[in-house]
C-alpha cells in the first residue's frame, strides 16, 4: 500500500511527475533540432566569411546585392516583380 502511496505521488503531485518529465523531454529535443540547425549554419557563415574577407571584389558585390549599397556617384533601381491578382 505504501509503494502504491508512493508512485501515486510521484507519478502525480510531485514537482517532477511524468508530464514534467515528457515536457522536459519534448522541448530538449526541440532545442536539439535547432542546435543542430545553427551549428551548420555557424559553418556556412564562416565559408562565406572567409571568402569575402579574401577578396575585395566579392565583398564589394555582397555589399551591393545583400545590404543594396551603392557608390555615391551611382544610382539604384530595385526591380520588384507584379504579384498576379
């Protein structure tokens, strides 16, 4: 009677019951998704860091097609396509 006293109250009203436990595991495997997700993403970053900072020319275009900046004597024009009704 007092084991089942015992699991009643651990399955139930304690502080760390199943559903807890299950909540705890659901979001540390969420969290292990995205880690997994930003790591390979940390890798993708640096390439193309080391890329730009290697040459002039590609961070001059990285700069113009990301950030669209320009030179103070030119002139941009962003082309943005018609969405069909």
């Amino acid at each position: 009677m007092t084991g089942l006293g015992f699991l009643i109250w651990m399955f139930v009203f304690d502080a760390n019951d199943f559903v807890k436990q299950y909540e705890m595991y659901s979001k540390w495997r969420e969290l292990q998704t995205e880690r997994d997700y930003y790591l390979k993403n940390i890798e993708s970053v640096k390439k193309d860091r080391a890329e730009l900072l290697s040459s002039p020319e590609l961070l001059e275009k990285f700069a113009r097609e990301k950030y669209i900046m320009k030179r103070p004597s030119e002139d941009v024009f962003i082309l943005v396509p018609q969405e069909e009704n």
